[in-house]
C-alpha cells in the first residue's frame, strides 16, 4: 500500500527549538497555509476554520501579550522565571498562525440543520483539528518545524483588539513555526491492544 501520507505525519513531530533561518518567502507560506486549510474536509463542507498568519512584529505580538497575561498568573518572579523561558521560545520562531472558528457559520448551520444543531460545534472542531494538522505537516514537508499550543481563552480579548479579529472568530489554538534548531526527541506509543480494535 502507498504510506507518503503516513510518512508524512512520522515526520510532522512537536518542535520548540525553532527559528528565524527561513529560505522560504512570506508568500509561499501564506499560499502554503492557506492551501493547506482551504483543503481539509468540513461538516457539510461549512469551512468554518479562520486564521490569522503573523510574521516579525506581529508574530511577536502574540507571544508578547502571552507573557503579559501569564505574568498575571504566575505566583512569583522566581516561577515566572521558567514561563519567560517557555515564551521566548516560541518568539524566536519566524511566524505563528492563530487559528480560529467562526462562530456565525456555527450557529448558522444548526438554524439550517436543526436535527443535528447539537453536533455543530463539535464537528467545527473536528474541522479544526484536521486543518492544525494538515498546516503542521505541510510545513514538516518543508523542513520547517512547529508546535501547538493553547493559551486561550485567557488571551482572547487581547489577541482580538491587537489584530482587529471579528468577534464572531473564537480563538482556538496557536501554531509557532520556524526553521528546526534542534530535532524532536523520541516519541512512544501507547500498546496498540489498548487502543484498536478490529471488527470483522
């Protein structure tokens, strides 16, 4: 059987030594990110992904209002010393997208397909996991390393007034990406008894 695409997703791996040695122009990224989402499958093709690509200073921006609104929560200075460390690395990466779910289409969709109103947000965010994952592993493709994280909703309303964001766009997750200082360390799996089983 053909395994590109499972070669693919071996490759897509959580890196957080990323940086700004990028040979690859704002352009091509953002056609490369924007395809990536375009494609993924949808509930009902109702596309409800958003994203917000940021590069220089507002990529820093982001990872700025992160460290403010954490130091809001972090008892001491002595803890936040290892918070600042965690931030800055993901300032030094070259760019960060902001992914988002369009609410509107959300509710708009369950007025249109009441028998299934309850699925609607459930399925948007099944859309959004399989765009995180189509964007990250188009960027693996391109030797460019990424990490995920999910600092909403505690920095929703900053991230709103900093980039204008609609407020009908509810913030889901947050993509650093940059070139690959250091690799991944290894990754284990769980026993596939635990967690397949075959029918037949």
């Amino acid at each position: 059987m053909q395994k590109e695409l499972i070669n693919l997703a071996k490759n897509r791996r959580s890196i957080y030594a990323l940086g700004k040695n990028v040979n690859a122009t704002q352009d091509d990224l953002n056609d490369l990110i924007k395809s990536a989402i375009k494609n993924v499958p949808t509930a009902f093709n109702n596309q409800t992904t958003r994203a917000i690509i940021t590069f220089g200073d507002s990529h820093d921006k982001v990872w700025d209002i992160v460290l403010e609104r954490l130091r809001k929560e972090v008892p001491n200075e002595k803890a936040f010393e290892g918070t600042k460390a965690k931030i800055a690395g993901f300032k030094a990466a070259y760019g960060t997208v902001l992914f988002f779910t369009d609410m509107d289409v959300v509710e708009s969709f369950k007025q249109q397909a009441p028998l299934y109103a309850d699925n609607f947000y459930d399925w948007s965010e099944q859309g959004q996991g399989i765009a995180d994952f189509a964007v990250w592993t188009a960027l693996a493709e391109n030797n460019l390393g990424a990490n995920l994280q999910h600092y909403n909703p505690i920095i929703d309303d900053q991230i709103s007034t900093a980039f204008d964001v609609p407020s009908n766009w509810r913030l889901r997750a947050q993509m650093p990406f940059g070139s690959i200082e250091a690799p991944a360390g290894a990754k284990e799996f769980m026993a596939d008894e635990d967690r397949f089983k075959i029918a037949k």
